[in-house]
C-alpha cells in the first residue's frame, strides 16, 4: 500500500462523511477499463481498515444500502428515458413506482445521502419528484429528511459528472480562500457527486435559468428580483432589497473571475441561474481550460441584461461589481500555486478536458492568472477583460442562434 493510499484511509476512516465522499469516488474509477483493479484493490483495502473500527460493521452497512438505492434511481431512470411514453405518461410513472411499498422508495430507515452525508434521508417524496425537459431526461428527486426538511436533487443518466464534480469542488475551494480573506461574493458551489461513470446526483437549488427570467419578465431581470423582494423604501436599491442587490452584484462578480479562471466554455442564458434571493450562479461545466463549441467566446459570460440589472455601466452599482472582481482576481492570484498543484494532480485522472491535452492543463490554468504582472498591471488587465467581454458582439448573436435552436427542440 503506497503512503498516499494509507493517508487517505486513515483520513476516510477518521472522518464518516470524507469517508463516504471516497468510498463513491473509488466505486466510479473501478469501473474504468484500465485502471479499475487498481482502485478495487485500494477500495478493498478500505473496506478491510474499516471492519477493523468498532462502529465498522455499521458503516459497511450504510455503504451498502447507499449503493442498493442508487441502483434502484438507476434503473427507474433508464426505464424512464427508453420509453416511448410522453413526459407526462413518464412524470405519472415515476410517481406511481416510488409510492409503490415493493420500491422500497417511499419509506426506509434513515440514510446518509450519498451527495451529502451530513443530511439523513427517509423517503423520496413522490408527488414532488418528476422529469426535467432536456433529451436525457433526468429526475428531480425530492428526499424527505430526518429533520423534517427536505432536499431536491436531480439524478443524471447518460452523462460523466466527474469533471463538473471537479470545477465545483474547485469553486467550493475559491469560495473558502476569498472568505478567509473576508469577501464572501455569495458564491452557490451545490453538491455533485458521479455515482458511475455515466450517472450522479446533483443539488437542485430553487432558481430560474437567466433564459427564462428574461422571456418572462420582459428581458429585465431586476424586474424578476423586484417581484421575488420588493421594497419600497427609500434604502433600496431600484425597488430591490438592498441585501438582494447586493447578492447579486456579488455573486455576477464572484462567477465572472471563476470562470474565468477556469476557461468554462459554452456559456449561455441557459446554464446561468439566478435564485429569488439575487445569487446568480453556473451550472454544466461540461467545457474548461479554455474548449468551448462556440466560436469567438468572450473571456467570461458578462451580457448587457446583466449589467442592466445593475444599473447599466455609468451606475455605481456596477462599480462595485467591477471592484468586487479586482479583489476577487488578486486574492485568488496570491493562491495560485495551491490551485495549480491541485490541477497537477488531476492530470492522470478521467477529466475529459484535461485528459484531452494533460500536459498544458497546468498551463492554460497558469496563464489566466497572469502571474507575470504586478497587481496594479493585474487589475489593469481584468479591468479590460470585462469591458471586452461587455462589448463582445458575436457572443450576443450566438445566444440568438442558440434561443432559437432551444426553441426548435421543443
């Protein structure tokens, strides 16, 4: 056993729900062709530290009842997705097969939930579970919890969500470094886990793509914030809660850099999401380190309707978005070498866009933080990045084309 593969038992062992984070990625890379054994022999080794722990017969179990239940998701989900039934006929499917008892669905001891340990699950809710629009049909799956509360998730087929768990384990690790350095930009890093090479689990958060807020609200978004938090008084902003705003211009920032940073491509309205509570965040991150299907991308997803919510660019409002992203760039600047080392260790892994070229992964991540500059040339630079990506004129025509190849799949 190397001395790496023992650190990080010892770890998985010390702590459940790290433990239970590794026991699902091993179960994802045994499957893998070339590699599998190896990582069934780590995975093994696991298992036999673990029974050696006086509550390890209990977490075995736990494991194993997580892995019975993904099954079963997996199975009503591909069931679902082959049928030539309408949406419809599928949504009332779904529901009739997690009430059904035999399911063993709608009702089960308590349970870590693989995408998140911390939270103990019951049940699947059937009348709020159902089938999201989109070719490969995924579940919106709602958990019933311990506590009362419930946790929607959304359940993926057909879709590697290794590197999407990647960029945000990678946004979850930004988010702690500019926090630590008391600038909390709102960030919304939902959990991902790949439950196999070609399914997961996804947190769904409560939120509205930008494409629908618009085609709703008139093309305004601060209309669509206005309706959700409106104040009247004299403090807020446009008839906005201040706090709304705030959140807004915040996290516009926080993503701005972020996917910057990491060269996310196919950026549209969307997969851009904004909550009522004014956090806008990115979901599918399913092109990095610079690809991207659309020719001419502008450095980072940064469209008028955006800036209008704030005001348009002569308000202070985006002002403050703009220093928001100065501070966000140095402060991750200065923890460049964290953030490379970790991409160096990803370089051997299944990452479909760093196992494209693994040599310059490492590299294309160094050139966006423009180690080479001083600060003031560093915010000069990403002060021009913005107005280029503000004033990008073949991004706006690709949304339009891509509005209405939206429009036409449906």
């Amino acid at each position: 056993m190397s001395s790496l593969t023992e650190f990080l038992i010892e770890r998985a062992i010390r702590n459940p729900v790290l433990g239970n984070n590794f026991h699902w990625y091993l179960m994802v890379e045994c499957e893998d062709k070339t590699l599998g054994k190896m990582y069934g022999k780590v995975a093994f080794q696991y298992m036999s530290a673990m029974m050696e722990i006086s509550s390890g017969h209990v977490r075995r179990d736990v494991l194993r009842r997580q892995g019975e239940l993904m099954k079963n998701i997996l199975s009503i989900a591909k069931e679902l997705r082959d049928s030539k039934e309408t949406r419809l006929k599928k949504i009332e499917r779904l529901r009739a097969i997690i009430s059904d008892p035999k399911s063993g669905l709608s009702s089960f001891p308590p349970l870590p939930l693989p995408l998140d340990a911390k939270v103990q699950v019951t049940s699947i809710i059937p009348e709020k579970s159902t089938i999201f629009k989109s070719s490969l049909m995924p579940l919106k799956l709602t958990f019933q919890c311990v506590d009362g509360t419930e946790y929607p998730v959304m359940f993926k087929t057909g879709d590697d969500l290794r590197q999407d768990q990647l960029v945000i384990q990678i946004i979850t690790l930004m988010d702690k470094l500019l926090r630590k350095e008391n600038l909390d930009l709102k960030l919304t890093p939902y959990k991902v886990l790949a439950t196999g090479s070609d399914h997961g689990l996804i947190q769904h958060i409560p939120s509205k793509s930008l494409a629908a807020v618009l085609a709703e609200h008139n093309n305004s978004l601060l209309s669509f914030l206005r309706e959700n938090n409106p104040d009247n008084r004299a403090s807020s902003y446009y008839g906005v809660s201040p706090a709304v705003m705030d959140a807004y211009i915040k996290s516009c920032a926080g993503y701005c850099v972020i996917t910057y940073l990491l060269g996310v491509g196919d950026r549209h309205l969307d997969n851009l999401l904004l909550s009522p509570n004014g956090r806008l965040f990115h979901i599918d991150f399913g092109f990095i380190l610079g690809r991207d299907p659309k020719p001419f991308p502008p450095p980072m997803k940064l469209c008028k309707e955006m800036v209008e919510a704030m005001g348009g660019q002569s308000s202070p409002h985006y002002q403050r978005f703009k220093s928001y992203c100065y501070s966000a760039f140095t402060i991750l600047r200065k923890s460049a070498n964290l953030i490379l080392n970790l991409f160096a260790l990803m370089v051997n892994a299944n990452i479909t866009d760093i196992a494209i070229e693994p040599d310059k992964a490492v590299t294309k991540v160094q050139e966006k933080f423009r180690l080479d500059l001083t600060e003031e040339e560093a915010i000069q630079y990403f002060q021009n990045l913005i107005n280029d990506s503000v004033s990008a004129l073949f991004p706006q025509l690709m949304e339009t084309v891509h509005k209405w190849a939206q429009y036409w799949r449906k």
